[in-house]
C-alpha cells in the first residue's frame, strides 16, 4: 500500500513513466517487499507467536511428576476436554502473594527507573553539549559495559558492596539494577537531546527566560518522547530481572522473574511457571500500551 | 486594570536609545567589527545593511548578548549592556529561521516572554489576545507552529518578539525565507506594526531594496565597518564613496579628476566620457582623483542631437535592453568601450518606440546629477 502510494506520487511528476510501465513497477514493488519481509515474519511467527502459544496452553495444564506436563490423558479434564485445568489461575489470583510479589517487582522496576532517569539525564545533556568528536567517544564509553559480560558485572558489585556490609539488601538490589539498566536510558536521551536546535534555546534565552526556564520550558518538553522511549527500555526488562535479584538481594528481595525462574527449574511446577509468566507478559503489554500511547500523543 | 505593560511614549527628534562605542570584534584573521560606532534613536526604524559576511549579523548578536565585543561598548539609555546578559536585555530577536517553539501552540508562543516574565495569568492572556490580533493571527491562537505558513509563522515570530514590548526589536534577515509576494506584503506590515508600537527596529538586510523601502535609517557596511550611515535618499542619492553607490541602487562608476571648482559644478575630466560637469558634494580640491557615480534613471537617452542643451552628452550604440514591464534597462557601449546603464519608463509621455540593439543613441544629462566621490 504505501509502496504503490509512493509510486503513484513519483508517476504524477513525471510525466515520461507511462501508466502501463507504472503498474508493472507498482506490482514488481509489492512482491519484492513479501519477500523481504517473509524471513522476519517467519522469525516472529516461531519464536515469539508458538512459543507464547505453548505458554497459554502449558498454564491450563497439570504438571508432570518429574518437571514438565502431564500426560493429557492420566488427568481430569474441564469441559469434556481432558488435562486441561484452571488450577493454576485460581492459586495465582487466589493468593494475593503473588499479585504482591509482581506488585513489588513493579516497585522496584519503577524505582529503577526513576532513578536511572535522574542519573541519566545529566549525562546525556552533557553528552549532546559536546564537539561531535567527543559526542562519539563518550557514547562509546555508555556502551563499554556490554563488551564484558552481564554476569560477571553482577558479580564485580558482590566484590564492591561486600567490604561495607551492602550486600543482600533491597539497597543492592536497586543498585544492580541501575547500574545493569542505566546504558538503556542514556542513549535514547542522548538520541533526542542531540536533536534539538540550540538555536531554540537562543531564542528563549533571547526572550528572557533564565537557565532554569529554558531547561523547563524548552529542553525537558521537548526530550518527552526520549524520556518515554527510555523508561520503557528500563522499565520493561527490570520487571522480569531474576539476575540481579538472585545476586545480590536477600531472601526477602524476590522479584517475580526469580518466582519465575524457580518454578521452571526448581519447583518444577511448568503449568504454574507459564501461568506467572503470562501475568508477568499481560502487566509488560499493559505498561508498553500505555507509555506506548503516551509518547504518540508526544509525536503527534 | 491589570494590563501593566504600557506603550513606551516617543520621544521624536533625536533621544539616543543605543550607542554603539568604537565596538571591535574578531575572530581569527577575520575583522566582523572594526572600530564600529553608531546610535540609534527612539523609535527609529534602522537598518543594517551590507554584503554576506559584512558583520551586520554580528552586530546584532553583539546588541541582543550572544555575543561580545573585544573592545568598545554597547550602551543603552547611557548604560553600558555589556555584562547583561541576553535574557536580561529589554531586547528581543526576529531570527531569520523563527525559532518558534515546535511544542508550543501560537498563543503558547507568544506568551512565551510574558510567562518568563511572571506576569499573571490574566495579564498574559489579554496581551496575547491583544498581540495575536496585530499580527491577524487571532483565529490560530491553538495552532502548532508546523501547521502554519511561512507568511503565518513569521507573523508569530514577529508577535512572539513584541509581545512584552521590548525597547529594541532586533530583525535578521526576517524576510529572507518568503517569497517576492509575501516580502512585499510583510514590509507594509511591519512598517505599520513598527509605527502602531513605537518599538526601535533594528533591521538587517542584504537586500538593498528592503532597506531604503522600509528604514528611517541606513547603515550600510562592508568588512567589518560602516561606510555610511544616513536617510534612505540620502544614501541613494549621495553616497560616501565607491562602496555605497555601487551596493545600494545600480550605477555607473567611471575614475574621473577635478579640472576646475565653478561656483556649483566641478569640471571633471575623465577618460571614458570625456569632459563632464557635476555637481559639488562633497569638499574636493583641483587635481583631485576619485570617482564619478551616475544613476542609471538620471541618464537621458534619446537620438543623437536631440538634448544640445545638456552640458553632458556622449554617443554610443544600444548593446542590449532589459523590458522589466514598468521600465526598460538599456545597456549602452559608449565609443569608448565603457558599458552604461540606463532606463526609460515606458508610460513616459513623448517616448515613440524602444531603441534597437545597435542603433547609435545619445546618452545626456544636466549637470546638476551625477556624483563625484572620494577615491
């Protein structure tokens, strides 16, 4: 559709294209872009669609004696439809220590966040300030950390935190996180603020406004789009963190990614792991939808 | 009332608003401000103009603080502005681009130097209200800048500017981006809204045309310096060298030397057109070498004989001609081999066909007209 819209404009201005040829171009366009798009659909289709799929079907399941399903037919059935069960559902919605547990990851997450923001902010001002050649240097810096593995950095904060009685508290926690998160805020600040016409910032300044003005009325209105695209890179992988948690947070710093984590491979209670899992799925989408609306309505 | 921001009272007949002061500025190798000094009176319409690169945009952002110069002072009612800076200044800028704030609405816009102000709610309301309805854009208060015109946008810029009633309105290049049309139309706008205000505009322009059009006042420049500062008909009519005639209005320049000082005319001599009489301008003395300037609407062009009683008379053959509608610019080969520029307005009573490209003509005129400039 839009291939044949672009056509369709570059066939009104120039009048040598004749409408036959036109249409032959329209259709070689359509079918060139199938075929390019084929292999991510594919990709998508198999390993996002089916295996969230298998997910909805393993969490009406029972589980099996050693870790995975039950056989379908050695179980009751709901409607006539044999090894299939809300079980699950009824002992997650149930008991309100799970709907705790993902409400206090959401905490978390969203602390994370937040702080991540105030620290990232400055940062990426300052970046988007700078001559271009040191603009590049310092966003490679931001990214440094990836080259070493995520792991190990987790560990090198045991090594940290360890000599001043941090370790295995919420406070450790909250620093793993932001630290494991901060890169993901920096750059899509660093994206929008590097965009903006300083010369903007003149006119403000020009019409009377102090520094702190044109910070507030200028700069921070018009990063909200970065600010939403980084909180949403923040926020969405620090909800179903279990690494960072299992670390260096204590027994009681369980976040629902760790909850997660143990039915699949120590409880091994499959149906029940899909069924948080799915929970945890349905809060990331209401979360994405909603940030989602806020930074169109941002662009628009 | 709450409306607080009164209209500032001009004050005609010469009180100095701004005083530029032996202003110097540099960068590197390149003068943009060389020993500039200049005032600018209350509610006077001033303009700037000069070449690209002249330093008339340094100027400007030396006057509005975003920049500063090496040496010299900017002075303001007296005061020196030098450690004010920009946001303190009652001084606002028309950028060339506009600047609009593409997240705020028109109205949003123009409230934008009353809001740093910290004026009321009420205030800001009835003076955007007030401001928007000069510029006639009341009926797109909660339009987004990028849903505007150019024509629309600049009139925001312009409300945006006036909006808190500065002391000076600095202009760059405002009209640069519009098409002939709109120029046109804007210029009439903006000489009404500077009257209507009593705002000091302060205009800068590479457009000549611009500048006589609309100032009460013309500076022209060139690297770094100002070579003349006067009324539009003065500069037009009387400019200071070689420079001003050349930039401002078309003409032709020939190298001449005073032979002789009559009571009002100088006898020039001079190699392309001979002996000519023109009037005294400027302070010359016998033996002087400088330049003769002659406007092309000063020059008459008829058939050879037809103007005997002009002290002034060359021959020549018609080259090429320009019909630009109200006038037609003939180029003119004089038997010398120089080039002169001249028109003939087409309405002109007694005027019985146009001259054919080749046909040899008579250029002439009084000896009141033509200027004799300084080396």
């Amino acid at each position: 559709m839009r291939g044949q819209r672009k056509w369709g404009a570059s066939y009104m201005n120039n009048p040598i294209v004749s409408k036959k040829k036109w249409h032959k171009q329209a259709r070689i366009d359509r079918i060139t872009q199938w075929i390019v798009s084929v292999p991510p659909h594919l990709f998508l289709v198999f390993f996002l669609v089916l295996p969230a799929c298998i997910m909805v079907l393993a969490s009406l399941r029972y589980p099996g004696e050693f870790g995975g399903l039950a056989p379908l037919w050695k179980t009751p059935g709901i409607h006539g439809v044999a090894g299939l069960t809300l079980e699950n559902y009824r002992f997650v919605l149930g008991d309100l220590v799970f709907v705790e547990i993902l409400l206090k990851s959401a905490w978390i997450a969203f602390i994370t966040t937040l702080l991540c923001l105030v620290l990232a902010y400055p940062l990426a001002l300052l970046i988007a300030h700078r001559p271009k050649r040191q603009r590049e240097l310092m966003v490679l810096f931001v990214i440094l950390p990836f080259a070493c593995n995520f792991l190990i950095r987790i560990y090198a904060w045991i090594i940290i935190l360890g000599p001043f009685n941090l370790l295995y508290s919420p406070f450790a926690v909250i620093i793993g996180m932001v630290y494991v998160h901060l890169p993901l805020m920096v750059l899509p600040l660093y994206t929008n603020l590097e965009k903006h016409d300083p010369l903007l910032l003149d006119a403000a300044r020009d019409l009377g406004a102090h520094a702190w003005q044109r910070f507030w009325h200028l700069t921070f209105p018009l990063s909200l789009s970065g600010i939403f695209a980084g909180s949403a890179l923040v926020f969405i992988p620090a909800l179903g963190m279990f690494a960072v948690p299992e670390l260096l947070g204590g027994t009681g710093d369980i976040m629902i990614g760790n909850l997660i984590k143990e039915q699949f491979l120590e409880s091994r209670d499959w149906p029940f792991g899909a069924t948080l899992s799915l929970l945890l799925t349905v809060t990331v989408l209401a979360v994405a939808q909603f940030s989602a609306r806020f930074t169109q309505r941002e662009l628009t | 009332m709450a409306m607080h921001i009164d209209i500032p009272v001009i004050a005609k007949g010469g009180l100095t608003l701004l005083e530029m002061r032996n202003v110097c500025r540099r960068f590197g190798d390149v003068v943009t401000a060389d020993n500039v000094s200049f005032t600018i009176e209350v509610g006077e319409f001033f303009s700037l103009v000069g070449p690209s690169g002249c330093g008339k945009t340094t100027l400007l952002r030396m006057i509005a603080g975003f920049d500063s110069p090496d040496s010299g002072d900017i002075l303001l009612d007296g005061k020196s502005l030098l450690r004010v800076p920009p946001e303190e200044r009652p001084i606002h800028t028309v950028f060339q681009s506009y600047a609009l704030f593409p997240h705020l609405t028109v109205a949003q816009n123009v409230a934008f130097p009353l809001r740093m102000k910290g004026y009321s709610q009420h205030t800001i309301n009835t003076r955007t209200a007030e401001v928007l309805m000069h510029v006639a854009l009341i009926g797109k208060a909660d339009y987004l800048p990028q849903a505007l015109s150019g024509g629309e946008r600049q009139r925001v810029a312009l409300a945006r500017a006036i909006a808190d009633l500065p002391r000076i309105l600095l202009l760059d290049e405002p009209l640069a981006a519009l098409d002939a049309k709109l120029r046109e139309q804007m210029q009439v706008e903006l000489i009404s809204l500077q009257r209507k205000l009593g705002i000091t505009f302060v205009f800068v322009t590479h457009s000549q045309a611009e500048a006589l059009s609309l100032s009460q006042r013309i500076g022209v420049m060139t690297q770094g310096r100002i070579e003349q500062i006067d009324d539009p008909a003065r500069i037009y009519g009387f400019p200071k060298n070689r420079f001003v005639a050349d930039f401002i209005g078309h003409c032709t320049l020939v190298s001449a030397s005073v032979t002789a000082i009559h009571a009002s005319y100088l006898s020039l001599a001079t190699e392309k057109l001979g002996q000519i009489l023109a009037p005294v301008t400027t302070a010359v003395c016998v033996g002087q070498q400088g330049w003769l300037a002659l406007r092309p609407e000063q020059l008459r062009i008829g058939r050879v004989g037809e103007f005997s009683h002009f002290p002034n008379r060359v021959r020549g053959k018609v080259d090429d001609f320009l019909y630009i509608g109200d006038v037609t610019t003939y180029i003119i080969e004089l038997d010398s081999g120089l080039r002169v520029e001249t028109m003939l307005a087409n309405s002109a009573p007694g005027r019985v066909h146009f001259f054919d490209e080749g046909e040899v003509v008579e250029l002439a005129w009084p000896a009141e007209v033509g200027c004799f400039l300084h080396e």
